[in-house]
C-alpha cells in the first residue's frame, strides 16, 4: 500500500513539472504568456521539444491516475 502510494505520487509530480515545464517552453518560443492553455487543448501547435514533454506528462499522469484507481479499488 505504501509503495504504491509512492509510485502514485513521484507520477503524478512528475506529469505535473513536465506539464509546467512543456508550458513554460512554449511560452518562451512564442513569447505568449497568456494563451498557456494552448499545452492542454492545442497540442499540434507545439514543436517537437514541447511535444516530447506532453508526451511524458500525459503518460505520468494517466499512469499515476490507473495506479491510484487500481489502489483504492484493491485496497479498500
């Protein structure tokens, strides 16, 4: 339980700086700090650097997000 509690938590911290810091390098290439959500919603204007760092975000994240399913449903 422990552990998978930990797991749980270094994915989803994980899939949140890489969210941040895929928002943060698309913010400094088009030097427009106010349409960030453009990282969430708009995927195919980012560059491939950007992009690479979506992709582990969403994967920390959907995998944090099964983990923690998987362990309420366990272990409760």
């Amino acid at each position: 339980m422990v552990i998978a509690h930990a797991i749980e938590t270094v994915l989803l911290v994980t899939g949140v700086v890489a969210l941040i810091r895929c928002a943060f390098q698309y913010a400094s290439r088009t030097e427009n700090w106010h349409q960030l959500n453009v990282v969430l919603f708009h995927v195919q204007s980012l560059s491939r650097e950007e992009m690479k760092w979506w992709y582990i975000a969403m994967f920390s994240l959907i995998l944090g997000g099964i983990i923690r399913v998987l362990t309420m449903v366990l272990f409760t």
